[in-house]
C-alpha cells in the first residue's frame, strides 16, 4: 500500500509518496522555523536570500539567450552524493561554453553546502548554475563586456519521477514529432536549458497518453529522454545510447553497479527496435533516481513490470546514498 508522507519544508508544503519497506525513505526532522533560509536557500550576487526570493537580471545573457550551464546535485539522509564529480562536470561544461567561471571549484563546493546547511533540509536538490551574464548597460550585447554570474539554490527534493513511480514503474512513448537537437547545435556533453525539444516530446507523451518521451537523433538511434539517459537490459547486459546524450552522473552510477553484479554494460548505438525487444528498460537521473519503464508505446516492455535488475540496481543505487564512502559527504548544518 502507498503511502502519503506529508513534510512541511520551506516555500510550502511539500507531499511526497513513498513506499513502505522501499529504500526511498525521507528523513524525519523539524526545520528551524526561526531562519529565513529554513526550507529553500539561495546564493545570488553575493549574497544568501531564502529561495522565495531569488531574482536575477531580466538582462542576464542566461535568461536572454539560455547562455547558461548547470548542474544539478542532490543532498539525501544529511548527505551529498558525489558533489565532486557534478561540479567537475559543471566546470568543464563552462570551458566548453566559454564562459569564464567566477569562483573555484572550491568555492562553489563550499557555496552548494552552504545552501544546504542554511537550509536545514535532509532531502534537496541543489542547483548550480554559471551565466554568461550581464553589462553595465542594460540589453549590453557585446560578449567581451559581459561579466558572468554564479547563482546556487538548494530547496526540497525535486522529482522527473516520484518515489512511487520509481517502484511501480512508468510508461514511455519514442517522440514522432521532434529529434534531438543535435550536436553541432548544442553539445550534449553540456549540461544547459535549451530543453525546445524536450518539451515538445513531453507534450507529445501527454497527448499519447504517456508519462515521458525517449527522442531520437537525426540518424533514428535512440538518444535520451527529458531530464533523464535511457538504458536497457537484454539478456544480461545493460545497453545504453552513446550519441547525442548527457553522460547523466546517475547513469555512471547505474552502470558501476550492474557490473557489480556482474552485468555486462555497453555505451553505443541504441535503436528503437532494441528497445522494443528488450528484457527491461530504465531511466536514470539525480531527480528520479532509478525508474523503471514497464511500457513502450502502448506495448509492454518484457512482462510489463518492473524488471529483476532494475529493481537491484534502484534498492542498491538508494542504499549507497547511506553508506560511507568517498562518494558520501555528511553535510556540516548550522
């Protein structure tokens, strides 16, 4: 039976559904109701603002023309789960971008843990974000006169897929009416808001009937969907697209673990027809965890649940959020 855990946190009240005797358990905690940042807190310009008030430049260049990379890190039982490697991620994407980085790779560790202590959350999903930026004169348009800008969030757990559709599982539709932008457009190594085709794909799912869309390139292999990487297991192998794709720090993760359990891991082209003969089909993203896909267009994917080594991989991806090692970092609360 699903369960209703009702958290007040932050800007309002948050309802997150869980299972019991799932591995995806939120902490029980009070947050201190005397701080402004209790609940949501942001890093803008300087400065710690609770997340309700966050603002930036309508002239920012981020805003303007989505000159703009991310990531996104997520906080869960007190702990950070490998912040080292999405601020890597982060930093690269930037150089890619040419955008030149107003802090260190320190510094912004320091910032992404600020905003969770000053919080208080156990459970959050922290964003980092640099932006090309703004002038002195507003609407400024030469490159050389902008100066980038550095902003950090950390408000509650945000979900592509609940807790409850992580254990039941989802349906999915291949987008017939949009590609994948592709790469010499948008490098997909860089994490960025240019999401134009990942919406129409996710309109496109609605309209279908489904949850989410997997979009293909302009080749038809099969790339990934919005806010997630697609992977798939057939005959103890677990397969997953190499063009066009996020290498997603949640698919690394995955695909560490089904080694350890002795699965085979290929990165390389994925076809429409491989999916639709797949043993098991899952997404992976740090908002969504492990989410099994137990339908593909309207037909069931191997016996329409989810699959023996989906469900390994997700309980085991959820424990390691638990156990000491040097992917964990406790976070220090005020």
């Amino acid at each position: 039976m699903n369960q209703l855990t009702i958290l007040e946190a932050g800007l309002d009240e948050i309802i997150c559904e869980t299972v019991p005797g799932e591995a995806i358990q939120y902490s029980r905690y009070s947050l201190d109701r005397t701080s402004p940042l209790a609940g949501g807190c942001a890093w803008i310009e300087g400065a710690f603002v609770p997340a309700a008030a966050a603002r930036i430049s309508i002239f920012d260049a981020g805003f303007g023309h989505s000159d703009v990379t991310y990531t996104v890190a997520h906080v869960w039982h007190g702990n950070f789960f490998r912040l080292e490697d999405h601020v890597e991620r982060f930093l690269a994407g930037a150089e890619k971008m040419r955008i030149p980085m107003p802090a260190t790779k320190a510094e912004i560790m320091d910032l992404m843990r600020g905003c969770v202590s000053k919080s208080g959350l156990r459970e959050a999903y922290v964003n980092v974000c640099v932006t090309r930026g703004y002038g002195r004169k507003p609407g400024e348009k030469t490159l050389e006169a902008l100066e980038s800008q550095l902003y950090v969030y950390a408000i509650p757990y945000l979900w592509v897929f609940s807790p409850i559709r992580q254990i039941e599982g989802i349906d999915a539709v291949i987008a017939q009416s949009v590609r994948r932008s592709p790469a010499n457009v948008m490098d997909p190594w860089i994490k960025n808001y240019q999401w134009g085709d990942l919406v129409r794909a996710t309109f496109e799912a609605q309209e279908r009937g489904a949850r989410t869309a997997f979009l293909l390139d302009s080749d038809g292999f099969v790339t990934e969907g919005p806010g997630f990487n697609v992977l798939m297991v057939k005959d103890g192998t677990v397969f997953t697209a190499a063009r066009n794709v996020l290498p997603g720090i949640t698919r690394r993760t995955a695909l560490e673990i089904a080694r350890d359990f002795g699965l085979q891991t290929v990165i390389g082209d994925v076809t429409p027809e491989m999916l639709r003969g797949a043993d098991e089909i899952f997404a992976a993203t740090t908002a969504g965890g492990v989410t099994p896909v137990v339908a593909l267009d309207g037909a069931p994917v191997g016996a329409g649940v989810p699959g023996d080594w989906t469900r390994k991989i997700r309980t085991r991806y959820w424990q390691m959020m638990d156990e000491p090692s040097d992917l964990i970092e406790p976070v220090s609360y005020i």
